[in-house]
C-alpha cells in the first residue's frame, strides 16, 4: 500500500491548499479516508473524514474553511483548504483505512 501526498507549501494568510492523497495497493473505495495534522510537541489531530459510504465528519468549525472530498474512480483524497490561518500551520497526514500517507508540511505565514 502507498499513499502519497502532495499540495503542501507556504502561503499568507487568506490563502488557499489543495491537498491530494493518491492511494494504490488496495481497494480505496472500501475504506474511511480523511486527514490529521499535527504540529511539533502536540498529538495528532482529526481534520476530518469520509466513511467508505460517503458520510463527511469534520472537527470543530474547520468544516466552514476547508472541504474533503474523494474520487473512488482516482483513488485520490482531497482537502481544500481556504481563508487559511497561522493556526492551521501543521503536517498534514492523509490515512486510507489504517494506512498513513508521509505527511506534507503546510505553513501560513506572512
């Protein structure tokens, strides 16, 4: 199983992400897909999730800034993420099931 992530960088604050997770070795169609971040010193944080039937979670009020999303035909995971802040500045990390991807760093910053 590979899972590999793309769509990290710098930007200022207001800007936009799109962040993509591509998935192969496995049936991505079958599992809960979604995102964590992390940031140096604190434990991993949900983002939010998709169920293997298509029922969206997201935590907190992120779900007024960023949207998830996934094509089954792409085996691909997205995140969009707008109107970002310094506080979402973190290590993204997707996951298919209990599959993790590498993590991508995204900072906001002017």
């Amino acid at each position: 199983v590979q899972l590999a992530e793309s769509g990290g960088g710098m930007v200022q604050p207001g800007g936009s992400l799109r962040l993509s997770c591509a998935a192969s070795g496995l049936v991505f169609s079958c599992y809960a897909v979604g995102w964590f971040r992390q940031t140096p010193g604190e434990q991993r944080e949900l983002v939010a999730r998709i169920s293997s039937g298509g029922v969206i979670d997201y935590v907190n009020s992120l779900s007024d800034r960023f949207t998830i999303s996934r094509d089954n035909t792409e085996n691909t995971l997205y995140l969009q993420m707008n109107d970002l802040k310094p506080e979402d500045t973190a290590v993204y990390y997707c996951f298919v099931g209990a599959n993790w991807g590498q993590g991508t760093q995204v900072t906001v910053s002017s």
